[in-house]
C-alpha cells in the first residue's frame, strides 16, 4: 500500500514543507507558509503584501451568516472547538464564497469577456464577482484591493479581464459595482492561483473568524432554540 | 429576537473586527489580523513575530494522520472542498493536537509544577508537553521556538513553568524532551491566550495544510478503497 | 497493514452482518437489523417490538433545536444532503440527546440508586431523565414506553432503578416527571445495550428526520441570513 | 422572525409527526415512521416490506470503504460518536451512495430509455445501476428485490425503464448486471420517492452500520496512523 502519497510534506526528524525544511518554514510569515503550501514556491515580497490584504479582508464578517450561525448552533449542542469550526466550514458551500471559486473559472477560462456576458445573460444568470447588497457606485474595499495591486504591479491579465466584465455588463444591461468576491478572483488568478483553490482560500480565511465565535458561544447557554412554527401542509 | 450578539465583528458598511474598521484591518498581516480576532488586541512587533513562528511550525506534518486522511477520504466520496476540509478539522479532537490545550489548562492552572508532576505520576499519566517518538536529547523546533521567545524578550512564566515541569520530571520518573506542543502551550500563555483557544489556534494553523492536501486528492483516483479484513468474534 | 479489521460485516460475494448473510439480512425489519449490528443478535419478538417503539419516539422534534437549524443553515450555504445532514448530526453533542447515555452510565455504574441522588445532590447536578418543561406530572410518551414495557415482559432491573431514583429524588427534593430520556435509559439498559450506544441509537433515530428537513429547505431560499447585533465590549 | 417554518414536525404538549401525533407514530415500525416522514404518508403493507428490504439492505458493507475509514478515523483522533459519525456521512458524496440518486433522476426524466443510453455513450459516461465488479451474470441481491417487487405487485413503470436501459445498453455495447443501485433506484421511484431523496435514504440506511463501527473503533488504539510517503514533486 502506497497510495497514501504526497508532494506537501512529510514529518519526523526530516519534515519538510514543499521541498523546504520545517525549521526554515518556522521563520516564515504564516501568510507566505499559506502561499507556499498552496502555489508550492515562496511570494516575492509584492505578492506576499497583496496576499496578506487578501486573508485579511476575509476573516469574519458579523454573526448572521450561515457558516457562523452552524458554528455556533454545533457548539451550544454541547461540543468542542473542532467538531463545531469544522460545522461552520461545512457551510461554506457553493453560496457561501462560493462566487470566488465561480468567477476564477470564468475568468482562467479560454471565453472572452464579451462571450461570458453574452452567456450569462442569454441564460438569465447573475455574474459573479458584480453586484453589492449595500454598495451601488463603489465598493470600497475592492477598490482598494485593485488599486494596491495596481500600485504593487500585479494587476494584470486576469483583473483587467474582470473590469472589462463589469463595463460590458454595464453597456449590455446595467451598471453593478465589482465586489470582493470579484477583486480577489482577479487577483488571485493574476497571482497564479487556480480556481481549484478559490474556495479553499476563502476556508483559510475565514477558520480563525469561526474559532473566534465558537469561543464566543462557550460563554453563551448551552442549547440554542431558535422560534420554529409548525405548518399543516 | 436578539440572540445572535457579538462582539467580534459586523458586515456592511460599518464593518469591523473587534472595534476596528475592516478597511484597516485589510492593512494587516493575517497573523496579525488572527491575534486581533482571537485576543481582541493587536500585537506587539515581538509578538507579532512569534506568533507567526508558532502558526507556521503547524501548518502541515504528513499524510498519515487521522485529519489528512479524513479530509483525502471524504474527498475522494466524491464532495466539495469545504466538506472535505470540514471532515479533516473535525478529526482534530482529544488526542490529535489537543495536548497544547491540555498543556495550557495544567500551566495556566493555580497548581505548581510539583503538584502538577505529582499528580500526573499518581495517575500514571502523561505528561503533555514532554517527550517525542523521535528526538531524544533536544527537540530542534521547540529549541528554535523557545530561543525565539527568549530573543524577543517574550519567555515569561509559564513558559519557565514549563520548564521547570520538565525538570521536576526528569527527577522524579524520566528525562523528556519538551516536545513543540510544551513549547507552544508556555508561550501562547505567556501571550496572555487561554486555554480554550489552544485546539482553534491550531485548527487555524493546520487549516492550510488541509486545503493543499484536500486539492492534491482531486487528482487522485475517486473512491479509495482501504484494505480491510472481516474477522468472526 | 491489517488494521482494518472489523466483526462487523463485510462486503462482496460472500457479505455478511454480524456473521449473518446479507441476503438474510435484507429479510428482516430495519429496526431488527439495527438491532442485529448494534447487539450482535437477533431481537425476541417483544424486543423488537420495545426497539421499534424507542426509535420512532425519537424520529423528529420540530424545527427550533441546534440539529435542525445546523443541518437546514448548511444546506443553505450550498450544499449537499450529505453535508448538511452530517452537520445536523455533528449538533447531537452532550447537551442535545446526550442526556441517554449519560442516564445509562449511571444506571449500569455500580452505584445505588441512593448514592447517584445524593452524589447529584451534593455536586448540585441535575439527574438526567428527570424533568419536563411542559410535563408536571407524567409524560405521557415515557409513560406510553414503560406500560410497553411492562406489557412486554421486558421491564426489569435498570428501569426499575431509574423510577427508584426518580422516586428518592422526590423525597429528597421536589417531585420530577421521569421524561423520555430516562425512560429510554432504563429500558435500553434493560434491552442489554451498553451506555457507550446512548447517542449512536438517538442519532440513528433521528437521522431520518434531518433528511427530512434538508430536503424541505432545499426548497427555502438560499443563504439563510439571521438577524445578528455587533456589541462593542 | 417566521423564517423557520416546517411541515415535518412539531414538539412539546401537541408534538406531531407529518400531521399524525407523536404518539401514534410510537406505535409504528420505525421503517414506516421514516417512510411516513419522508413522503408524508404511511406506507401500505406491501410498500412497507419492500421498504424494509431496500433499508437493510444497505445496513453497511464493510470496513474499508471511504465512509467508514473517515468515520474510524475521525473517533480515532479523540472524538465523540456524533463528530465521528457525522464525518461518515459527510464522506457519502457523489461517488459513494450517490449512483442511487442519480439514476433516479434520469429514470424519472421524461428521456425514454433509448434516449439515456444513446446519451451515456455519446459521451462515454457509465450509466449508474448497471455493472457491478465481482458479479457478471447475475446480482444475486438486486434479482432478490426486483423478485420482491414483483411479488408484491410494486414493480411498476420505472423499474421496467431500468431494466430496459440494461437491455438497450447489451445490444449497443456491453452486457451488464443489473446492480443494487440501479434496483434501489427503479423501485424507490415506483414507490413514489423524488431523487433528491436517494441520497438521504441510503444515508438513512447506513448511519447504523457507522454507528456500529464508530463503536467498534473506541476499543482500538487511539491516533491511528496510515503509512505516508513524501515524493518530492
């Protein structure tokens, strides 16, 4: 038996990460350790800061989103930290940050933008990436990531493709701001990532937001009810 | 109903993460953004950079454990990254990384080490903390951990607790390296991290290597099928 | 490696159950099967009866508890019957059916029925099966079980030391209704199953019902989104 | 806040089960109490047997499949039975268990049986239900329930369109065994069962046998360890 082979890492006296020995990954910023256990070779220090603001960005937003709320649900049933995080990972499924994921196929894919529009609005679909519940002009933080990318020299390609998106989408049908989820498939694609890896990305980001809320809901009652209402059918 | 409170974060256009806006905290490192959420304070440069040492040491320790396997079996069923990657986690209990919780409770604990050794050797129990399948003399990691803690003027009291078990131990029973999982449990408590947070800090850490391990198992053949042996009673 | 043994069954040409063919197998009743891989026996006729009884009382309880609402704000995320199912499950800690093994650890521990009240007493615990929110005087579904019971010839030992405890914990204290849980208990006690099957046979029982409640969300919108507050420490 | 509406059950004083009340639904076989909750009607006699037969019939198949090594794996890491469980179920995707559903979906499609398999081999997919490794003539347990059916007068217009579907497939390409899945899947649709129940329904069925194996696992060493291999890339 042999199947259980991998090019990650290994343990014991010789562990080693992506061909780097464990003690040298030990003085790496935990960032570039993500970056280089996912793309398997270290980020230039530009990468390594658009990276950074990237994460970042992603690691908890409110309390009454559905991972959250599984999270927190598992624990108040009387559970520990792994049981209830890996609950509120389980919720990140494809409507859940699953846009980033989406919108990195459309973009790495061989169709134009022109064609991607065209697709999606022939079949009456939303485009990932565009739109925001709360922003109608601008979305600030994605502004923010495109222009530190910009500055930083990695905006290229696969962003360039996702604004040109958003124009056509405006010219065809309406003007929607591009969100997060949209910035950072750009970016990420332009950063060499996969789509493969969109969701798995957002995990990373999210996991210490949910230890944070598990830990919270300790300190709660145990046995969380919500007001539920039966209906004869 | 107003259940769902927290003081963590919010969503929208106020956003922030632990009082402070999300757009700043787009600024910061992810570790640094990590130690915010978990301790509801930035920290210090020298903190800042072993915090980063501890998170990366956990990011990825082989194929053969029970998370990696659990998250590659429940991927190769034929399901999405988060599923896969929330199986994995889920593995994370008692006895795989929790000693670090465990080492933290009996450090952060109002008994002194003789009484913490004492007890552990009534009960013929184990130590957490000390000893390693490997390493017999000097465990390198947590060498180069508790070095980096004393350089950065962070060694503190229970890390010195820590070792000083160690040594009572050597007296009484055996010698023991102290192995990373003692290193980190003296120094994430002399950070000023609970207890409770030592399985999510390094759900955190390991959550990486889950993801890198869950997209290796994409390419791999569906289904595994392991060995297994039917035996009358 | 030859790890992977098990007594319990086995596939291919020649599959069995519990040493039974699964030809045979696929004859009995499921809950009778059930019965079979959980005890490694067949049920008399009136065990079976009791059996069938026990499961369907545990089938579903409405929609507001951590099972539900974990398994249906999964499925909201975008996910699977099996993610979010095992999510539901995953909920089914110590606070949430946890209170039948725990009952029947007591039962089957060698203490009497005076040291278990007097040993809660003391540490100001509750004793599990006792008690209903609604129920003041006798819940009518334990009380539908322990006449089955009776009827059935299969009221003994453990029963009759969980309506003792109930009955010293009257006189010591205040008057409780013994409610499912501790109806369960006894009887599983008395079925001949240990403790350590408590909270597999309640999940077992209740899986159908968290089938039940993902598909009907399938049909809810997505992202299921709770009212949360952001409260500044 | 009314969002958590169900049709399924209720608890408390009144609790009721798809409109029956709870303690009539005591009285039933647990297979018609899940039949009950999951197409909203009792079953009849006969629809009650075939129903025991397809549920025990998928109790569980042996130890090294992905859902039973992922829940081992999991209580082996120090867990809980409704953590290890749970990660069982979470490991029954697409490739494991999920041939049932989607052969339900293309038997209950308005494609004619000519039309599935001229579209399977366009482009080269297998057609779920047909083939099975160790049986080439004849599938001893699928022959079993489709005889059942037809004894008890259930064999209706999907089951003939699967075994249609095998016969077209013989003369365009290949002789195969009608398999359980394809068996399962022809006559849980003539019972009436929509697709997006085939999942739940083998989860339904197999959350048993993983109750049994978590159980089993509790007596093995803790931590279990697969061999792994690092191959430098």
């Amino acid at each position: 038996m042999t199947d259980w082979e991998t090019s990650i890492s290994s343990s014991g006296k010789d562990a080693v990460v992506r061909g780097e020995e464990l003690e040298d990954v030990m003085e790496m910023d935990f960032s570039d350790a993500i970056f280089l256990i996912l793309k398997e070779e270290r980020p230039e220090k530009e990468e390594s800061e658009m990276f950074n603001t990237i994460l970042s960005s992603c690691i908890d937003h409110g309390v009454g989103n559905p991972s959250t709320v599984a999270a927190r649900t598992v624990q108040s049933g009387g559970n520990s930290m792994n049981t209830s995080v890996a609950a509120g990972i389980s919720a990140l499924g494809d409507k859940h940050g699953g846009a980033i994921e989406e919108c990195m196929e459309l973009l790495q894919s061989n169709k134009s933008g022109e064609k991607i529009v065209e697709g999606k609005l022939e079949k009456g679909e939303k485009i990932p990436g565009l739109g925001h519940k709360v922003y109608k002009d601008e979305d600030p933080r994605s502004q923010k990531m495109l222009d530190k990318a910009e500055n930083l020299g990695l905006k290229s390609e696969f962003t360039e493709k996702m604004l040109k998106i958003q124009e056509i989408f405006g010219e065809e049908k309406v003007d929607l701001v591009l969100n997060v989820d949209g910035a950072i498939a750009g970016i990420m694609s332009d950063l060499g990532f996969e789509p493969e890896l969109g969701k798995g990305f957002f995990i990373i980001a999210r996991t210490p937001g949910l230890v944070a809320h598990v830990r919270e809901e300790m300190d709660e009652e145990d046995f969380r009810r919500e007001k539920g209402k039966y209906v004869e059918e």
